[in-house]
C-alpha cells in the first residue's frame, strides 16, 4: 500500500501529463479536489492545470529544440501530433531532458501519422536528428598523434586497427535529410525532397557539427573500418566486384580518403592487435593477401 | 557557537552572484569581466563532454567562482533516491570545487516519469520526515552541505498541516542541511496563495540562510509565473531589504533564465542587490 504521500504523488503526476483540461474529466476533477485546495480565484482543476499546461509545453518545446527538421517537414501541427502521441507512449523517464528523445526512432518506426508517401522520408530524418544529441555532448577522445602514422609499415597496415572517432556516425541514407535540417535551422524554404541516395558522415569538429557527403566505396571502408578490420583487408573487402581499373585505382582513392578523414579528426588511432583479433573482425572470414 | 550556529553555518558570504548561462559564455570568456561569483544549473553539465564542458573548464580556469544549483534531484519524491544522479552530481562536484549545493525543496518524479518542474509538497510531519532523512542522505553521499530551496508554486494541499515557513525550516532543522533562500519565490507564492511574505522572512531560521536568489517573474493577475523573465519587481526587492536587515550579508544570486537579457543588464540587476546589501549593512553598523 503506498503512503499517502506516494499515492498524491502517482495522482499529480498522471493529471499532469493528461492532455486535455482537467475540467472535462469530472472523476478526475473531484479526485483533484479532495486533495487541491484551490482559492478565491481559481478551482482545484485550474491550479492543476497550470502544471499541466506547462508539462507539455516544456516537453513539446524541448522536442522541437533537438528535432528542427522534423518540425519543418510536417508542420507545427502535424509536428505535435507526433511529439504528444510520442510523449504518451513514451513519457519522459530520465532526469535531464537530454535523454527526452531515448525512444523517438523506435517509436517512429512504428508510427502511423506520418504523411502518405513521406513516411520513410520522416523516419529517416528522425534517426539523423537524433544522432546529434550524443554527437553534441560526448566525451573527446585525444587526437591521433601523426607520429603513428609515419612510423607505419606497408606490413602493419595489414594488421593494424584504425580507430575512428567515437563520436563519428555513418548513415546510408535514401534521401538527402541533413538539407532538410540544415535549411530548417537557417529558417529557409525548405529544399525539395525527391529520393536520392547519399552516404553521409556526421561528426563534431571544433565543438560544432558538420556533415561531409561521401562515396559509397568509402562508406563500405568505413564501415569495415569499424568493424575492427585493418585497412589492407578492409580495401580488398571494398574492392570486391570493381572492375580492373576501379580496383587499380582504388589505393589512390583510399589514400586521398585517408588523409582527409585523418585531417579531420574522424581517425584518432591506429593500434596494433593481434592476427587472431583481425581474423574475428572479418567475421572469420580470411581475406587473402 | 557550534559551526551549525553561525551565521550561513559557518559558509563564506560571496557578494553578489549572476547565473552562467549559454548566451554569455562568449561574452565571459573573452572579457573576463569582474564578477563575485557564477551559479550553474549542474544537470547542464553532468554530460560527458562537448561545449558545456569545454566551457565550463574554461571558466574555471579564469578562476571563476562556481556555485551548483541542481533541478532534479526529487528530495521530496516517493521513489527511492537516484544513485547514478548522485554519483555523477558527485563528480561534478569534484569538479567545480563548489562549496555547497543546492537543490529546491519539491518532487519532480512520480512512478517512473520525471515531469521537469518543481512540484510543491504537502506541509504535513509525514512529508516533512521523509524529505529530512532523504536531505541527510544526500549531505552524507556528496560531502558538500546542501542547501534546499523554497518554490514558487500554483496549488495547495487540503493535507496541510502547517504553513510553508513551518514546513522548510522544519525540514532543514531536522536534517541539519542549509536554506537557499529564494526571495522572489516567496513573493510569487504569498500572491498565489494570500500569505504575507515579510511573516515568512521573519519566520525562517536565520543562521541556516546560505544563499538568497532574486528574479523576476510574470502576473497573470488570477496568478502569477516564476518565469524568470525579467527584473525584479520592487516588492521583491523590499522583501531582500528586510531579508538583508535579518539574516546579514548572505551570497545572493540574480536568476534569469528566459528573454535573458545583455551582461551588462544582468550585472546592473546584481549591483542593485550589492546596493541594497551594502545600504543595510551599514545601517546595521550604525
Ligand atoms: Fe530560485
């Protein structure tokens, strides 16, 4: 049995997050009455309300804060279906409001109120605006000391493991979403929308987001990269299925990618590991040499 | 006089304080201007790192005093205290070196949900209990004195037993914690709910009186707002005149979180709480 002041407490906070007045719930109004105390000038339901009022509107302003381009796609209204329909199924759990958004791409994934025929377009959109939250506040790690890269082998590159940049996040994405966004920000028309393929990188530079468009080969490297494959293999994996002159000039491309990614701060180490390790992160697989 | 008798509990006074806040963190860092010392909200910086804690860094390299005010710690909520906000509350301290902590004296969380806002507790001896023994746990875990904050609030509760003035200097006598005294807060709940603040400044224990904020706020007229939206209204700072007179020279902090205005404005609000402090101890001396 909860104490009373629990039980007032689970009372409260569920009137709070109510979304219409407390006054159109008679039940709920008398239940706010025994307890509310009201005055001369306002009822037990309107002093309720103005902590409901200001539940939505601190959560609703916060989720359009850290989602810009979702807001301009749908519009204010349509953006706040959403953002309410989310808060319902979704009410905020953790202390800071940082962490408001934990479940919004699940949650859109599931989400039927989008717009017909822009549904994948809003869901993508929804899991690029997220990735920024942890790319704006996450922890630094040091920079590459270039000193690793010069004493570097042919050899090594077989076996060493690049490390990227923790907070660096790789999206194939089906439309062009960071133009939403960024137009969004600047408080510019929107571009228009078709399908176009972009394989895009989003990371933090200088304590300020960028994003750098991509070639798909250098996306694939990225994402073996990752994996934990050394560069060597990780460019045979790429090479699989180029032509004879693609793959010929495939070590030109990867050095010139390379040396940009390193520049800007994406490589932040090269570490030696073991052959067995390489191994696994092939996922078994041995690549020849 | 045992350090629980003194004045401030023995805690320094440190002049006249503003908020750190985004909009002027360009402003600071590059003109270093004099300032006693900077209050900052600590959920703003217990993240693993980015701006605000490049920022913060820097500030404290310029020397900056910084005093931590929390939101969300929930002392009056019903579910068990929040070990990794503490732990990482902790850290953060450690961090800021700040020579206490304060937080407001309210529930913010219910059965899972945090809903962000200070929520008012019944002023009742079960409530007054429960948040006493949660304050001490929390004064023995970060090691620093916490300072519990009066809020502003829209409602009351049939259950109450007691005045609000009763009810917070019951609580930090009992858990043997400090009082942030927040002036404003007290005029925007007297409005509220018909009391007189001049009763509650004279009513609270005046040796465990830490720290004092200012701000303004927004009427309605059926209510008013703690907005935090604009000057202090001159009631509010009739109230800190007798605030002063009772308690002395105690650290006061000038709130401004929304429509914030240029530091300059910010640092002219703070020279009239320096004004009136100084007027008033001199009268004292006389
Ligand atoms: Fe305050």
């Amino acid at each position: 049995m909860p104490g009373p002041l629990e039980a007032l407490q689970e009372m409260l906070g569920e009137a709070f997050r109510r979304e219409a007045p407390v006054a159109e719930d008679p039940g709920l109004a008398a239940r706010c009455a025994e307890h509310v105390k009201g005055n001369d000038r306002l009822t037990p339901a309107e002093q309720v309300d103005l902590y409901r009022r200001q539940f939505w509107m601190r959560h609703l302003g916060s989720l359009e804060e850290d989602y810009p381009g979702l807001r301009a796609l749908l519009g204010a209204a349509a953006f706040e279906a959403f953002c309410r329909a989310y808060l319902q199924a979704h009410p905020p759990a953790s202390f800071t409001l940082r962490d408001l958004g934990d479940d919004i791409v699940t949650f859109a994934e599931g989400h039927a109120g989008f717009p017909e025929g822009q549904e994948a377009l809003c869901r993508e959109l929804v899991r690029y605006e997220h990735a920024f939250i942890d790319v704006l506040d996450g922890a630094e790690p040091p920079p590459l000391d270039p000193a690793r890269l010069a004493v570097m082998t042919e050899e090594d590159w077989g076996t060493a493991r690049v490390v990227l940049h923790p907070l660096l996040r790789r999206f194939r994405l089906a439309y062009p979403v960071h133009e939403i966004r960024d137009a969004a920000r600047a408080g510019s028309a929107l571009p228009e929308v078709t399908l176009k393929a972009v394989c895009l990188l989003l990371f933090r530079r200088d304590l300020t987001m960028r994003w750098m468009e991509v070639d798909p080969l250098a996306l694939t490297l990225l994402d073996a990269l990752a994996r934990g494959v050394p560069l060597l293999p990780a460019c045979e994996l790429c090479a699989a299925g180029l032509s004879e002159e693609e793959t010929a000039q495939l070590g030109e491309r990867v050095q010139g990618w390379f040396a940009h990614w390193a520049s800007s701060g994406l490589i932040v180490n090269v570490a030696h590991i073991a052959p067995q390790d390489a191994v696994e992160a092939l996922g078994g697989e041995v690549v020849p040499h | 006089m045992s350090p629980s008798e003194k004045p401030r509990l023995g805690l320094p006074d440190l002049g006249v304080g503003v908020g750190l806040r985004r909009k002027h963190h360009e402003h600071i860092l590059t003109n270093r201007p004099a300032v006693d010392w900077f209050e900052i909200i600590s959920e703003n910086y217990m993240v693993p790192g980015g701006r605000p804690m490049v920022t913060l860094d820097r500030v404290l390299g310029l020397d900056y005093r910084l005093i931590q005010h929390g939101v969300s710690l929930c002392i009056g909520g019903s579910e068990p205290l929040d070990r990794d906000y503490l732990r990482r509350l902790k850290e953060l301290v450690r961090r800021t070196r700040t020579p206490w902590v304060s937080d407001h004296l309210c529930w913010t969380r219910a059965h899972g949900v945090d809903l962000h806002d200070l929520l008012p507790l019944p002023y009742t001896e079960e409530a007054l209990r429960h948040v006493a023994g949660r304050a001490r746990m929390v004064q023995d875990t970060l090691e620093v004195p916490l300072l519990l904050e009066n809020v502003s609030s829209y409602l009351t509760y049939t259950a109450s037993t007691m005045t609000e003035w009763e009810f917070l200097s019951g609580v930090v006598e009992e858990a043997d914690c400090g009082l942030l005294l927040d002036v404003n807060n007290i005029y925007v709940s007297g409005y509220n709910h018909g009391f007189d603040g001049a009763t509650y400044v004279d009513a609270i224990p005046a040796h465990r009186v830490v720290q004092i904020h200012l701000a303004g706020h927004t009427n309605y007229g059926k209510y008013i707002i703690d907005t935090h939206s604009d000057p202090v209204i001159e009631p509010v700072w009739e109230l800190y005149r007798r605030a002063c007179a009772r308690l002395g020279p105690v650290s006061t902090l000038i709130e401004w979180d929304e429509d914030i205005p240029s530091f300059e404005a910010l640092l002219a609000e703070a020279d009239k709480a320096r004004a009136i402090r100084d007027e008033v101890e001199r009268a004292r001396a006389a």
